[in-house]
C-alpha cells in the first residue's frame, strides 16, 4: 500500500482547515506549488481558517470549515456541492487547528504551524516534507474510492493500511479502524479496549460507537446492533455522504451562521446516530451530560437520520490490524516514530517506502557527505558535511564542517560543527559560533523561534522592522502540554509565550528570513 500512495492517487479537492487567515493563505500557497509531487496536478486546493471563538470542536468545526470551503470554491467559479452530489469529485479535508502544545517547541519553531513541521526526510530537489503533506499523500490512496464523499482525517497521523484500500461505499457515514473478532472478556481487557473509542460491527454490516467502556457494558449498549462479529479502534477519521454533508449543514445552520456551540463527531454525532437512547444518556452521562440534555440532543439526531435515503447509515472501514500508525503529534512521538526509519524489520522497510528513502544507501536528495562516517542505519537527506561521525540518526538539510550524533534527529540546522549527546533532537537552527553547535546533555532538545520585533503603541498598528531569534529549548520526555506556560531549561521566554508572540506571523515571509539566516551561515563555512 505504501508504493501507491502517491500524488497521482490523491482527491480532487483538497481542503485544509488551519488555526488564521495567515496560515490559510500559506498553505493556499505551498499546496497549489506542490500540484504534480503531493496533491494531483489538477487538484482543487481550498485553505480555510476556523475563526470560531472558544474552538468549534471536530463536528462543527467540519461543517463551517465545508461551508467556508464551498464559499471559497464559488469565488473561483465551482459550485462544490453541486459537483460533490453529482459524485464528480472526491474531497478531502484535512484539520490542522490546535496550538500543538504536547508537540512544543517544534511548532513555535514554525511560526505556530503546526502542520507545517518537518519530518526528517526531503522530496524533489530536496525541499522539506510537512506532517501535513505526508497525511495528505497517504490518505490519497482513499479517493479512488470516495466520489462523491467528503473525507475528514486528522493532520498529524499518517497510517498504512494492512489491507487493500478500495473499497464500495454502501453507508451514509463510514469511519476508519482496526477490526477484528469480538473479543472475550479477558481478551478485552488485554487489548485495552475499554481505553479507546470503538466501532462495532453487527452482522447486518451497521455500525455502531461506543467510548471507553468495558467488555460487558459494551455488549449491553450495543444489544440494537444484534449480534456484534467484530470490533476494533476508531482511527477517528471518517468519509460521509454529500446527502449526510448538506443535511448536517442544514441542522446545524443556526449555531454555523452565529458561531456559537462546541460538538464533536464521536458523541455528538455518531454515537447518537448510531446507539439507542438510554445507551446514548448512560454514556453522556459519564462525560457529565445531563439526562435531558442527552435526550434531547439524541432526539434531535434520530429527526435528522429520519431524512436518509437511500443506503444504511453507519460503516467501518478495515485498515487491517496489521495496519501500521504513526503519530507526529507529541514530541515523544516525533522522535520514535520517526526514528522507525533506522530500524529493521518491516514496518521501518515500508516507512522508508512510503518516505522514498532508497536502499541500502539510504542517502536522497542532492547530497555532499564527503568523509562523514554514517552507520547504525541513519538516513540522510539533502545535506552538506565535511565529516565526523553518525551512527542511527536522522539528518535532513543538515550544512556543518562536522557531526558527531548517535540516535539524534536533526533538521535544517546550518553550522559549523554540530556535536550533540545521544538522542537529541536539534531542528531550525542556525549557528555562526566558530565552536559549533555543542548539546553537552543526552536526550535534549533545542529549537529557534523567529519572532517579528515590532515598533509602534501597539503590535496591531506596527509593521514588522526586525526578527528576533530566540532560542527554546526542552527534553524529549518533556510534555509541553504541562510546562506550557512555564519558562523551562533556562528558556528566556514559555511555549505560551513564543505561541502569543507568532499570533500574527507571516509564515511564508518568515521562511524566507529562516532561509536567509541558514544561508548567511553557510556561506562563512568551509566546504
């Protein structure tokens, strides 16, 4: 699966749903650049932001990012729901909002784009690949299948079904997960099922949700379906109907038009589209929904599934269970999933497949190593060094007179010599210190903040004079989640703070500053 996923194979529509209008029009951008390597060569983008106070939650916030979209799309002649209904396209959207906390400080090395963080791998001419356009590519080898459809995955998971991808429709709304037999008991609780959201599968072929629950509470809530044959994990990402699209719009058209309301898909939609009513209140009810607030919102839900026709509501979608899921979305994530690509055995095999990484060199890009000893299975992509040593590392548009790391992650980090304890991880750096770039302390991690440095009574009113480079560090078994709002390992300002400080940033022009600053510093090397 991982050989065919790419941009040949990808939706006809492609809409990105980001945190501000800056980071829309980036993407806008970036995406409609990468027609013919990431998305197809005639790929519709629209790049949306979600501009709802207090955050919409994954089911409206899905809804006013299509609207949105299909605003977007008229400007440029297309009526989307129309060519949608017609099942003349497959559309996806992809959700990138989120300040990234647990992901700290990688994305405030980005200006607050999140999706926008870099792998450790290079594509043509040695450009870097985003989280984003990784998931973006992957999940393409769906939309074969999906005409007609609107696709909704997560921006920070890229996962590798262990079964074939195409597949019929034959549900309004179908979701991704990992099935298997209806476990026992015991088996249950090995598993740790009652950790997860679930999807069950009854053998008339519909579905149903359940969160969190034990093996006999779940097969009580789930006695509508009859006899369950299988269950397994939600991966949470889910294709609807464009009859399930305009009826949800329509429902939900009063709290879209005013912006006000907070839903999620799981309980507020699948799980009352799909359990009965005293299931749906018992579940709400551990969440802290109130009784009548649980049934009421259920009616409302049972009114609107009333107005489908046409084929059976709810589906699972089989990515095998086998099925290989790497998440980028943690710092801790970051560094073992992509570490993967050192290793042996198959999953690392089809990771580097899907990453384009060749064997058994597992040098690509435009590269220049010169005497670098490189061992361990590290993989380098798109760099310049004189030499040193590395030994089951990852570098990506690496520029140094030399390195020395074992089990680091290092990306786009210009200097004269890079010298880094095990298991750093060093990304958007630049150095002119003529010692180098020295981490004397295993396991750290530091990063580069450009921020705009403005004049005037206020940051709104001022235009942007200078960038301040400010250094953030942290630790790979640091959850930025929870120092957050604290200033950590010496930093002289909080993930908080570098995240306020971006609020208004111009991603594509600060990349170009970064460019600049990397290129500045390599000129003064000898290579």
């Amino acid at each position: 699966n991982a050989a065919m996923m790419t941009h040949q194979n990808g939706f006809d529509v492609v809409i990105v749903c980001t945190n501000t209008e800056n980071m829309a029009s980036y993407w806008q951008t970036r995406l409609e650049k990468g027609r013919g390597v990431v998305i197809p060569e005639n790929a519709m983008v629209l790049s949306v932001n979600e501009d709802w106070p207090g955050g919409a939650g994954n089911g409206l916030g899905t809804l006013y990012a299509w609207k949105k979209a299909c605003a977007l799309a008229a400007t440029m002649g297309t009526d989307l729901p129309k060519i949608l209904a017609a099942k003349e396209v497959s559309c996806a959207m992809f959700h990138t909002a989120g300040k990234g906390t647990r992901l700290a400080p990688l994305p405030g090395s980005e200006n607050n784009n999140k999706p926008g963080v870099k792998l450790p791998v290079t594509v043509a001419e040695g450009q870097p690949v985003s989280i984003l356009e990784s998931v973006i590519q992957q999940t393409g080898i769906y939309a074969a299948s999906r005409k007609g459809r609107l696709s909704v995955f997560w921006g920070d998971q890229v996962f590798i079904p262990s079964v074939a991808p195409e597949y019929t429709p034959l549900h309004h709304i179908d979701i991704l997960c990992t099935l298997g037999p209806m476990p026992s008991a015991e088996a249950w609780q090995e598993k740790g099922l009652d950790k997860y959201g679930l999807i069950a599968v009854g053998t008339s072929g519909e579905s149903a949700q359940v969160e969190k629950v034990s093996h006999e509470t779940a097969q009580r809530l789930l006695s509508s379906l009859g006899e369950v044959s299988s269950v397994g994990a939600s991966l949470g990402s889910f294709s609807v109907s464009a009859q399930v699209v305009e009826l949800l719009n329509d429902e939900f058209g009063a709290e879209l038009a005013a912006k006000k309301g907070k839903l999620d898909t799981d309980p507020g939609l699948w799980m009352p589209l799909t359990l009965d009513q005293g299931a749906y209140v018992e579940l709400m009810g551990q969440k802290g929904t109130s009784a009548a607030e649980a049934s009421s919102h259920w009616t409302r839900m049972s009114s609107l599934k009333a107005k489908l026709k046409g084929s059976p509501l709810f589906g699972a979608v089989d990515v095998g269970d086998k099925a290989y899921w790497w998440d980028y979305g943690q710092l801790e994530l970051y560094r073992s999933n992509n570490l993967k690509l050192i290793e042996e055995g198959h999953e690392a095999a089809t990771m580097r497949s899907f990453f384009k990484i060749q064997e058994p060199a597992r040098v690509s890009g435009p590269c220049a190593i010169g005497n670098l000893e490189v061992t361990g299975g590290s993989c380098i992509s798109s760099c310049r060094i004189g030499g040193g040593s590395v030994a089951g590392s990852l570098l990506s548009r690496v520029v140094a007179e030399e390195v020395q790391c074992e089990g680091a992650i290092l990306v786009n980090v210009t200097a004269k010599r890079v010298i880094v304890a095990p298991g750093c991880i060093v990304y958007n750096v630049t150095s002119t210190d003529p010692e180098g770039l020295i981490l004397k302390e295993p396991g750290s991690v530091l990063t580069t903040a450009l921020l705009e440095v403005v004049q005037g009574p206020s940051k709104e009113a001022a235009a942007p004079v200078d960038v301040k480079e400010v250094a953030m560090r942290s630790t790979t078994t640091t959850d930025g989640g929870i120092f957050w709002k604290e200033k950590i390992q010496g930093n002289e300002m909080s993930f908080e703070e570098v995240y306020e400080a971006n609020a208004s940033a111009d991603v594509g022009a600060m990349e170009v500053v970064a460019a600049k600053l990397h290129s500045g510093a390599a000129s003064m090397l000898s290579l």
